[in-house]
C-alpha cells in the first residue's frame, strides 16, 4: 500500500514521534493562552480543561453509557431484555451469595481498618520510636493487592499433617497439636481471611491520616483535659475523637469505596471459587469467561450504583471544607 512503509518503523521512532506530537500540543497551548488579559482566563480554562476533559468522556461517561445499554440486552448485547438481568441478580442463589460477601466485606473491612489505624496512631503518638513504628503498619501499602494476596496465600498454605508446613496459619496449629486445615476452601471463614487481607493493607493509609489530624489537636486543650482529671478514655472520647471526626468519616468513606471494587484480593487467592466472589469478581467472570456481557454489564452497573452515594457524600464533604476554610 501507499502508506505501508509507516507499519515498518521502528518502535522508537513511533515514541519520538509521540513526545513530539505531545510537546507541540503544550507549546500551541501555551502561545495560545499568551493573549491579552481581558480574554487569557477563558482560553486558559478551556484549553487546560479540555484535555481533561475528552479524557474524561472517554475514560469515564462514554464506558458507563454503553455498559448501561448492555445490562439491557442478552449475552450478545443485540436483543434488548428489559430489567431481567436485574431481576437475575436478585433471583440465583449463587448471585445472592456474591451480594451477601459484597456486604460482608463493606461492612467488615473500612470499619476495622480504621479502628486499627486509629487505636495505632493514639498508641504510638509522640511515642520514641514513632517513625520506625509508623513505617512497619504503613509498609503493606507499598504493596499491590496483588503482591499482598500472594503473601497471604503462602500464610494459609496448606500441606498434609505428615508433611512439614510452610505456611504460617498451619505451623502455628501443627505446634498447638492441631490438624493443618484447608483455610481458603472453609465457608464462610475464608472470605473473613480475605477481608483481612485488605485490612493488612489499608490499616496503614487510616493510620498516617488520622495520626496528622490528632496532631492538629491544639496542645493546649489536651493539657487543659489532664488538668482537670480526665482519663485515657475521656481523653478519646471528649478530646481525640470529637477533635478527628471529620477526618474519620473521610478515611472510612475512601476505603469503603475501594473495598466495593475489590477484585485483585478475591482473584488472586481464590479466584471467585469456594464462595468467596464479590460483585468486582463475578462481574469480570460473567462478562469475559462466561460470555454473559448482559449479565455482566447489569453487576457493573449496580456496582456502580453502590459507589455513587459515597463519591457524592465525600465531594460534599469537601465543598463544605473548602467553604469554612
């Protein structure tokens, strides 16, 4: 062909050629947004937000619209079913099943990972060795979800009672004179053991957080608190927790939403199987191994209906934050 000769060049060439491409379009913005001052607000607000915003439409609006569409029709995504894939979600034992591990983990995993990021910040707060102590708890989070579960995996490994263990959970049985059990395989206690698994993780993230928000807390009034003979309770209770309220909510809200799109923890350890699925998982394994794109796409779509009240709560949060500062 005419134009064959562009297949053929190197990969390299093709990057340079991006760079290029990219650097230009930065140059034209900004020679663009050089222009008299009466009209340079309006060109630089359209011209910085306008690659943000195509992003955005086809990153974001354009995949939820045609998802939304698809949770309306068959396998195929050609014949238009109505709300059955709805109705399916609500109808199948084993989709019943995925909600209830769904809830489970919302309602488990952000409450716990915050209480003990809270207790640990209280405990080690303007302690000696603070910064060695915040680095141990935060370090899981320098760990893809990924990377966390296959950790956890070598933790629950299992091995015959005749043969020497290697993970952790079995030679700690092994030496209290138990039997090595299946971890993973045992309802509903291996979706506990996957929930730890996030909380191992996002513990970290709520205890750097809230331990800036109790040093916010005025010296001042904690003094004033001890003076007049409150406890370590009343301490928390009338002082620390009133004093990060605010910050609490925004900590819990933010894990509350990336436990909701839970996928890498429940794949990689279990992969769906032996009751463990969520919504995130069952929705990859409708759509992509099971060839129920409809099926799929309404899981996505509920899913997606689950996080909006959050983001929603959160933006307003922020707008009322913004508006007292």
């Amino acid at each position: 062909m005419e134009y064959s000769f562009l297949y053929e060049l190197p990969k390299i060439v093709w990057m340079l050629i991006g760079i290029a491409a990219f650097l230009g379009v930065i140059g034209l913005m900004l020679v663009l947004v050089d222009v008299p001052r009466t009209r340079r607000d309006r060109w630089q607000a359209f011209l910085f937000l306008a690659p943000a915003l195509v992003l955005l439409l086809g990153g974001l609006v354009y995949p939820v619209l045609r998802t939304t569409m698809l949770s309306f029709h068959d396998r195929s995504g050609e014949e238009f079913v109505g709300l059955a894939n709805y109705l399916w979600m609500f109808q199948r034992p084993e989709i019943l099943l995925v909600l209830r591990n769904t809830l489970l983990w919302v309602v488990f995993a952000p409450a716990l990972a915050t209480a003990i990021g809270l207790l640990y910040a209280i405990l080690i707060d303007r302690s000696r060795f603070e910064a060695v102590a915040k680095s141990l708890v935060f370090m899981p989070m320098a760990i893809s979800f990924v990377g966390a579960s296959i950790i956890w995996r070598f933790v629950f490994a299992y091995r015959p009672a005749d043969q020497e263990q290697y993970g952790l959970f079995n030679q700690i049985v092994v030496w209290l004179d138990g039997e090595p059990r299946l971890w993973l395989l045992e309802q509903p206690l291996n979706t506990f053991l996957l929930i730890l698994v996030l909380i191992w993780v996002q513990a970290g993230f709520a205890m750097v957080v809230l331990s800036a928000s109790i040093k916010a807390i005025p010296a001042e009034i904690t003094e004033a608190a001890r003076i007049d003979g409150a406890g370590p309770w009343q301490l928390f209770s009338r002082i620390t927790l009133p004093s990060v309220w605010p910050t609490l909510l925004v900590v819990l809200i933010t894990i509350t939403v990336q436990t909701l799109k839970v996928f890498d923890i429940v794949r990689t350890m279990t992969g769906g199987n032996y009751g463990t699925s969520v919504i995130a998982n069952e929705m990859y394994s409708q759509a992509f191994q099971q060839g129920q794109i409809g099926q799929g796409s309404a899981l996505a779509v509920f899913l997606f209906v689950l996080v909006i009240p959050l983001v929603v709560v959160q933006i307003r949060r922020n707008r009322k934050a913004r508006e007292l500062a």
